[in-house]
C-alpha cells in the first residue's frame, strides 16, 4: 500500500500536477471538535485558495485558520 502511495505521488509530481496538492497542504489543520470536520476541510480550502475572509486574524495576515472559533 505505501509503496503504490509513492508511485502515485511521484507520477503526479512527475506530471506537474501536484502545484495544488502543495497549496492545499500548506494550510493543513486538524479538526478541533469532532463536529467541526466539515469546517477545518473548508478553511483549508478558502485559504489555499486565497479568498479573502474580510478580517484580520494575527497582524495583517488574513485567514479563516479560525473559521470555527
């Protein structure tokens, strides 16, 4: 099983698509609450996509890494 992992991910790197894998992952975060694993999934989302989320979190920074606090 770990070994067709690799293979996968070194054919998609091989192919170029693993630029989104790479956005995506850079904003990982674990759930807090059972509940709330639809929410951490999507604020990972809106911030590897870089929606703005109209507030600040920390300084100048902007994210929903706080979505469901």
């Amino acid at each position: 099983m770990v070994f067709e992992l690799q293979e996968l991910f070194l054919e998609a790197i091989q192919r170029g698509t693993m630029e989104n894998f790479y956005r995506l992952i850079s904003y990982f975060q674990t759930q807090s609450e059972p509940a709330y694993c639809g929410l951490a999934s999507l604020s990972m989302v809106l911030n590897a996509l870089a929606i703005d989320p109209g507030r600040k979190w920390k300084g100048k920074v902007l994210s929903f890494i706080s979505l469901y606090d």
